[in-house]
C-alpha cells in the first residue's frame, strides 16, 4: 500500500522544484509566443533528467483526460503581470496538477465525466439542445449531460450543473401508434425524476454522495424518486420545489420564475447574502471569487448580467459598503471597506 511519502504505485514523489519546473514548461508552451527555440529548450529540460520526463508525463496524461482544454491556472500565468504574480501563479498550477503529493486525484475518474458528456457548456456558456423526440434542454454554464433514449424510455444524465427542460410527446410512441409513451426521466447521482408533461428545472448541488438535486416545476409535475429503494417518490406540481438526495426528497417551497433568470444569462437577487450571491456569480467566472466573512452577510439586491461579471462587481463596490481585491484576474476577493 503506498504510504503518504509515495505514489499510488509506490513510487518517490516527484520533487517540487521538478513540479514548479514542469508547470512553468506548461505556461510557456502555451503562449502566443512560443517558438521553435522555445520548444528546442523544453525538449532538452526532458531529456536531462528522468524525473524531469516522469514529471512532463505526469502533465501529458492529465492534458489527455481534458481533451487539450487549457487550464485557467496556466492561463493565469500567461497574463500576470508582475515576476511576482506569475511564479505565484505556476506554483498554483503546479498544486494542481500534482495534488496529494504527485498523485493525480482522479478516483472514480467522476471529476473527467463532464469532459465526455454528450453535451456540456463551459463557464459563463449557456447552452440550448433539441433531443431526438423535440424535447428542449438549456444548459446552464458549467453543465453536462449524457443522453441515453431506448426502446423503453428517455433518459437524461445530469453529470454536473443545471438544466431547465421542456419535454415533447414521445415521437417514436406517436408514430407506432403505441398508446403509451415512454417516461422522460432525469437521472442525477441522488436519484431519478420522471417528467410528466412539464417545464422544469434540475441542479446538481455539492455534487457526490453527500450532495443533493433541487427541482423547481413551472408546468406539469414530476416524480421524483431517490436512488434508494426504500425511500417514497414524492409528485411536484407546478410551483412547487424539491429537495433530492440518496435517501430522501422533500418539499422546499414555492419555485420562482427568478429562478429561470439565468436562461436569459440574468441572476435576479432580493435580500440575498453576499456571499450566497457571489456563489452564484461565480459559476459565471473563471478563478477563483471569494467573500470575505467580514461582509457576508450584506445583502444584494437587484438585477445582473452574468455576461460581465467584472462589471457586476463594480455595481457591487458601487451599491455596498465592498471593496474588490484582485490578487489576479482570476483570484478576486471582495472584502468589507
């Protein structure tokens, strides 16, 4: 069993000057700027030292599992501004991509599904897809789904983030004349809800086991069951809300048409804390935004484009006692004046 000074495999560690080392390569290779001489000096590095291409294959794999997505974290790198904030910078990206010693986290492999699902939208991206049978799905930004129609129902996982949907009669059952349709399901990792001729949206809250679903029905009802056998379904009509989890599902109030603002790329808040809203409005944003426990509970009221989120956070300083701290673009707190 490898112990915490070791790999998985058992292996040594990769040293961290060897990690910083190979991040920086990273940042480097993806620059605008990056020449043939560039490329002549990066192969030279690996060829050095056989940590020095254990530590480059470590990153070959990881780049591989995100199907050549570029990081952020390197993206971050490539735009600071000062020494300082770039080697800030790679050492971040370094954490990431040899988190827990050298290892890659990839157990289950869950956090890589989004980058196979059949359909996914990136950060500040909404989506809109017409499935085979005319139901309608919109993504909302950071959200993937798998689509899986069989001879004996449709079925829609929600790998990650939120969708709202608006199921269609089954065509196929039309056209064999069968006089049952087949059930229009959402399946999450809390549990299933079967559509029953209705609008509705779902969200992946806290994502894993340990997470919860929320649903919110604006026509039709749903049922909605959790992965647990013994637990009871519970039918939501319309204006009602649900919370999912693996054992349960309960009734959480009134659904507001506020909650479909972002279909229109709108977050819509009243009295909300600041720090529940800059939750929301960092689904939006690359990096990181955080909320300074100082000014957590100042509340937010209004109407925001999630398009311009660099915009939004100057409304913010403009209507509240805030100030907003860039570290980097992509490292922001907002802090109490």
């Amino acid at each position: 069993m490898p112990t915490a000074s070791t790999e998985p495999d058992g292996s040594q560690p990769i040293a961290e000057a060897v990690r910083l080392q190979a991040a920086a390569w990273l940042v480097e290779l993806q620059g605008d700027e990056a020449s043939a001489a560039t490329v002549k000096r990066w192969q030279a590095w690996r060829q050095a030292h056989p940590e020095h291409e254990r530590a480059w294959q470590h990153i070959e794999a990881f780049r591989a599992r995100l199907q050549g997505v570029p990081s952020p974290l390197a993206h971050a790198a490539l735009v600071a501004t000062t020494p300082s904030r770039r080697r800030q910078a790679i050492k971040s990206l370094a954490v990431a991509l040899f988190a827990a010693g050298g290892a890659w986290t990839l157990a289950d492999h869950e956090p890589w599904r989004p980058w196979t699902a059949d359909a996914r939208s990136g950060t500040g991206e909404r989506l809109e897809r017409t499935l085979p049978d005319g139901t309608r799905v919109t993504l909302n930004t950071g959200t993937a789904i798998d689509v899986r129609f069989t001879a004996g129902e449709r079925t829609l996982h929600l790998v990650r983030g939120e969708i709202l949907v608006e199921t269609a009669h089954d065509l196929l059952a039309s056209d064999a004349g069968s006089p049952s349709p087949r059930p229009f399901v959402v399946q999450t990792r809390q549990g299933r809800i079967r559509a029953l001729g209705t609008r509705f949206t779902v969200r992946d809250l806290a994502g894993g086991a340990d997470g919860h679903s929320r649903i919110a029905v604006f026509e039709g009802a749903v049922e909605v069951r959790p992965a647990h056998a013994a637990a009871q379904p519970l039918v939501l009509q319309a204006g009602q809300q649900g919370q999912l989890t693996h054992d349960a599902v309960t009734d959480a109030g009134q659904a507001s048409e506020d909650e479909l603002a972002w279909t229109q790329g709108m977050i819509v808040a009243q009295d909300m804390p600041l720090t529940d809203f800059l939750a929301e409005l960092a689904r939006h944003r690359f990096g990181h935004l955080a909320c300074d426990p100082a000014a957590a509970d100042l509340k937010v009221t209004g109407t925001y484009p999630t398009a311009d989120t660099d915009r939004v956070l100057d409304m913010l300083a403009t209507t509240l006692p805030v100030e907003v701290a860039f570290v980097t673009r992509y490292w922001v707190t907002v802090r109490r004046r």
